[in-house]
C-alpha cells in the first residue's frame, strides 16, 4: 500500500502553493484510518485520529514539493521558468516536463546540442534563464492553454529499482507523508490515548509556512517532524546515513533531548533499526517552525534517508518508510503509557 | 511510420540486435528480401525499374553507455558511446542490459553544493548508475562489465504536430527506409541498415564495399538548433521547415550537381526542403561515398532537437517531406537520364 500511494502522490503535482489541487488523494489514503480531516488557510492537510486524553501529537510531513513556474510564453511555443523551491538547473536538462495549464501540457526542456557547443561551453554553469520549456505549440494557441503563473513538474514514472528501493521525483518528503500514513495504520489497530495529528503541511520548500500555521492551530504537546535526509552515495561524507537501516533520528541544539533518547529506547525495545545524526542548529525542516510555535512545542526530528535530493531521481528504501511508521506508533504507546509531566520538565 | 516501436527499442552501438529483429521481422511481413552481412548490416532489396544502383543508408545504432565498473557498494560506473554530452546525464532514468534492468543517475543534492558547484555539468567519471543493490555481489548478479545502457524515454506525440523520443537519430531514417520499402515501389533500390555509425561508420563502409553503389542517399536525422536565443543562420535545421539537404560537413563534402538535382525535384514535386546550415557533424555518407573507387552521395535528413539526447524532438510533418523526397529522387533517378 505505501508503494502504491507514493508511486500515485509522487506522480501528480504538489508544488509549493498549489498543493491544494490534489489533496483528494491524500483524503482516500488517510479517511479510513483516521477520524476527521481538515485543509487549513495555507493549503496544509491535518488529519486527526481521535484518543481518550487531553493530549496532543503533531505528526508533520510536508506534501509540496519543489517545481517550476511559467514566466513567459515565447515564439514558437516555448517557455521561460523560474523554480519554485531549491533546483539545480543542472538536473532540468533533457527532461520531460507537464505543465498544469488550462490542461496538462506535455513539454521537454533541451539543450543545444554538443555538434554545435564548443567545450568550454559544455563545463559552463547553466542558470534556468538559459533554459526553456519546448511545448510544441505556435505562440498563440499557446497563450490559450498556458498563463504566466502556471506551475510544472519533471514527468518521471517512478521506478522500482531492486529489493524494496524506488526512485521517482517529489519523493521528498512524500516519503514521510507515507510514514504518516503508516502510523495512522498501525494506531488504527493498537490503541492509543493522545490525539494524534497527521499535517501534511503545505510549503516547506518556499520557508516552511504552512507548518507554522497547522501547528498553531493544532497547538500540539508533542512534535514528530519527518522529513527525508542525505541518503549514502560513493559521493558522500563517511557519516552519511545508509538506505535500508531505519529511520535517521537527529540530536541538535533545537531538538528535544528527552524525546531523542526516548523514541532510540523504543526503537531498541522493539528491534526497530535506528540511524542517529547530528544536526547543530538549523535543521532545515518544519521543526523550525513548530517548535517555536505559541509558547514552544518539545520536538524530535526523523528522517528518511534519501538520495539526490532535490532531482526527479531521489531514492529511498520503502521498508526505512515502513519501519519508521511503525516505530512511530510504538513511540506513541509508549508516550502513552508514560508520566507526561516527568518526561517534557527539564 | 515505425517511429514509436523503432524510438523504444535499445540500440547502442554494437549492441543493434533489438533493432535489427525489429527490422527483419517487419522485411518479413512486407516480403522483402534482405541479407544480413558479416558486421550486422541489414541489406534488404527493392527490385524494380533500375538505370543504376541506388543504396539507401540509415543506421540502427544510437548513442548510449557502456557499463565498465562495479564499485564495493553496488554502485555503476560508465563510458560513453558516441557522441554523449555529460549535460544530459544529470538525474536519469536508464535501462541496463538485455533485461533492462532499471537503474538511476543522480546528483549530489543542492543543499550540498558550492554556488561554483551549481549549475555545472558532472564529469562522466563522478557519475555512476544506481540500481538500489546494497552490495557489489548484489549488483554482480544483475549487471556486468560491457552491458550497454540506454536511457528510458517513451515516444510522445505532443504540441502541434511534434514528436519526442530518445534515437530519433537514426530510427527516423530507419523508419523512413522500411514505409519506402512498404510501398513496393516499381524502382530499384538497396535499402540498408547500418550498425555502428555513432562510432565511426563502420557498417555503412563494409556495407558499400559489398554493394558498390552508383548513388547513395544517407538518411538521418540532424542537428537543429532551433530554440530561443539562437540566430536564425545558426540553428542549422528549422523545425517545420521540412527535409534538410546536406551540402557539405565533416565527413563528406557533397556531390554539387547531385544536391541540385535533389533540390530540383523537391521543387517539382513541391516538397519542402532546407539546406543543413553547418559544416559540423558528419554521418554514413562519410564512409560510402569513399569505398572502392567512390560514388556519389547525398544526405537527406530529419531536423531533430536535441539530438543525441533522451528529449529528441521532431516533426511528423517534416518527416512525411523526407518520406516523399526520397521517393521521388529514387524514382527520377531509376527514370534514366
């Protein structure tokens, strides 16, 4: 099932601001283990397993994910575009691309090719205003289907590589909003007493908005951020968390020290395999917001590790997903099941 | 027109079997005879109405990768096969082997990178292909040293007339020779199907040598440089603009009065034609029109759109204009002089 709803969310579009378009999905996945939903003012999801106490756990996944954005309709059908979140240009050469126009436009984006490029303009850093969408289109009919503001994605099926490992596009962070979805699951058949909040919060890759204001509304106890991490390449730094070895748990100056060492006990209790990293200060995700969100929330941080983040070939292990989605609901069990006052006082 | 089946099958060069069952089973079906020659050329036969010997060229090769080391993790590395730009490599879909099995290129994240770093192509060499193995047993068992790797990209009709598929050079000049040989046109000609032109023309060369052609037509598909920002005499073909003659490149500088002729029936035919407005890039006429004692040759082409990558584009309607003057020079010229 976790494959299944990463190979459909990933294949449509949630670019930052415009998530709201496809949040259906999100709806059919999350209804039938959860007790009620609701999409806030930013265009986050928040989904709400109801329990028997007082208490309050956020879950948060951002659901947007990075894209492109039309800025102007040339001659001869083609398009000038901006990026929408942290892109690497060099990652939108020779792409497929759809276009959410007036309908989804099929487009490519290319590059002169080498016959006619001398070599030093091959090493040349690319910028995307180098870089146009090719849509087929003469301007005019163009200008019927496609306005400035309109958003577009890489088109790439997402592929099943060996074991348990995909790869496709936006799977940060709907690698996470899986987890979520696992969690959901999971709770859904062991009990718990907290009320448990699923935000798949919307606009993380343009400042983490739409997490400040779900996590406002829902004024949690507790947050779990997920997000996905630098996943092990031959390219990468020794400390570089590998696929396949469970979830990436973060120590760090803005996180919960408590909270850390307890869901790592957990996860050894349960025989969960557990990374652990070391984040100093920013982390990057939406912990930033909502810890510091009305008078403070205590949160921990897990990741999903993942590699060549930011490029429509980001690659995760579905069983890292699965297993983080359960130990989560251990963790909530556990939290459930524990003296609240001792656990957050310092 | 073939371009969908031919534009999805793997071909990199020396490794054409895809293509060339392709090709027989469709000679079969059409009932033309064909021979297959010692390096893999097909060399099927359109009898007819003859005044001289008519060879027409397409190859079945495309650019690719080639698999030339497993590292202790898994990991893929490899060399290029032909003509591939390290600019298209960044973030990839590929396919491996004969069982093709799936695999990713990828890229440091952006988060990572130095504002130097951003932007820039990766050498071939720091790149390698991920399959999601975790060891290199693993990948042993799947992969090894010498598959050839292609990238995956499906045909797709889009836009006003346009088509987008990896190979479109040369399974555009493929697909053109087999709707000619469909036609059981009352003319002569060879038609063949090279192998291993994106490394050096080494099909059509043995190919000619055979034949001994007194004219040779090479069917391709070429550079254009139609895009935004560009100057109209530096785009070489224009989308739209229909078949582009060549008249001189790297490889071949060709037969003036030839090119005239050609020019003269598009003319009269009213097909639409451009010259190839560059000397850069060559292709199997290179080879032929230099076997034995030479003949004459001629290029017509498809203008393709970022050739010798996995986002090739082209026009249906531009290829319908090679279609039809290709039959009409090979018709004029079996007419005798």
């Amino acid at each position: 099932m976790l494959k299944e709803f990463l190979f459909e969310a990933c294949s449509n579009q949630f670019v930052s601001g415009f998530e709201y378009i496809n949040g259906y999905m999100l709806k059919k996945y999350f209804e039938p283990y959860t007790d009620s939903s609701e999409k806030d003012k930013i265009g986050s999801y928040i989904f709400k397993q109801n329990g028997t106490s007082d208490k309050k756990i956020m879950l948060a996944a951002h659901i947007d994910e990075i894209g492109l954005m039309v800025t102007k309709i040339l001659e001869d059908g083609f398009l000038s575009f901006t990026s929408v979140g942290g892109i690497n240009p060099a990652s939108l050469v020779a792409q497929d691309v759809i276009i959410y126009g007036k309908e989804k436009i099929f487009g490519v984006i290319g590059i002169k090719p080498p016959h006619v490029i001398p070599k030093n303009e091959r090493s040349k850093a690319l910028k995307i205003k180098d870089l146009y969408i090719d849509t087929g289109y003469s301007k005019e009919k163009l200008e019927n289907l496609v306005s400035i503001g309109d958003v577009a994605t890489i088109k790439r099926d997402p592929v099943s590589l060996q074991g348990s490992v995909i790869s496709s596009k936006a799977l940060d962070d709907k690698a996470c909003v899986a987890v979520m979805l696992e969690t959901a699951k999971e709770l859904n058949k062991i009990s718990h007493k907290s009320n448990i909040f699923y935000a798949a919060t919307a606009q993380e890759e343009t400042g983490c908005r739409g997490s400040s204001a779900a996590s406002y509304k829902i004024s949690p106890d507790i947050g779990i951020v997920l997000d996905v991490g630098f996943g092990m390449t031959p390219d990468m730094p020794p400390e570089t968390a590998c696929l396949g070895n469970g979830p990436v748990i973060a120590f760090g100056g803005r996180l919960n020290l408590k909270l850390t060492k307890k869901f790592i006990e957990v996860c050894h209790t349960y025989n969960y395999s557990i990374q652990c990293e070391a984040i100093p200060s920013d982390t990057g995700t939406d912990a930033e917001s909502v810890q510091i969100n009305r008078e403070g929330v205590p949160c921990i941080l897990l990741s999903i590790p993942l590699r060549y983040m930011h490029t429509s070939v980001e690659t995760i292990d579905v069983k890292d997903v699965e297993t983080t989605g359960r130990a989560i609901a251990r963790f909530i069990n556990e939290l459930d099941n524990s003296d609240w006052g001792e656990l957050l006082c310092f | 027109m073939f371009l969908k089946e031919l534009t999805e099958l793997s071909g990199v060069s020396g490794y054409e079997y895809e293509v060339r069952n392709y090709i027989k089973s469709k000679l079969d079906e059409i009932g033309c005879e064909y021979k297959v020659d010692k390096l893999g050329n097909v060399i099927a036969h359109n009898k007819g109405k003859k005044n001289k010997k008519i060879m027409l060229a397409a190859h079945m090769d495309e650019v690719g990768l080639i698999v030339s080391h497993i590292d202790s993790n898994g990991f893929i590395k490899f060399q290029p096969v032909g003509g591939v730009d390290q600019r298209i490599l960044n973030s990839k879909s590929v396919l491996i082997g004969e069982n093709k099995i799936p695999g990713v290129i990828g890229s440091k994240a952006i988060h990572l990178m130095s504002a130097k770093e951003r932007g820039k192509s990766i050498p071939i060499d720091k790149l390698y292909i991920d399959i999601g193995t975790y060891s290199k047993k693993e990948t042993e068992e799947l992969v090894s040293i010498g598959d050839y790797v292609v990238f995956k990209s499906s045909y797709v009709e889009f836009g006003e007339g346009l088509i987008k598929a990896k190979a479109l050079d040369d399974r555009a000049g493929c697909s053109v020779l087999l709707d000619l040989l469909s036609m059981k046109l009352d003319v002569d000609f060879y038609g063949v199907f090279t192998v291993m032109e994106e490394v050096g023309s080494r099909g059509a060369q043995v190919a000619a040598y055979g034949l001994e052609p007194d004219y040779a037509i090479v069917l391709e598909g070429t550079v254009c440089v139609h895009m935004p920002g560009v100057k109209e005499n530096s785009m070489v073909t224009l989308i739209g603009r229909g078949a582009a003659l060549s008249l001189m490149d790297s490889s071949t500088v060709y037969d003036i009065d030839e090119v005239r002729k050609v020019e003269n029936i598009a003319e009269k035919y009213g097909i639409s034609y451009q010259f190839r407005t560059s000397t850069s890039g060559g292709n199997d006429a290179g080879a032929i029109h230099k076997t034995k004692e030479g003949s004459k040759a001629v290029a017509i082409s498809l203008p393709c759109r970022y050739i010798h990558s996995p986002v090739s584009v082209a026009s249906k309607n531009d290829y319908d204009n090679v279609v039809r003057l290709i039959k009409a020079v090979i018709s004029e010229n079996q007419k005798g002089e």
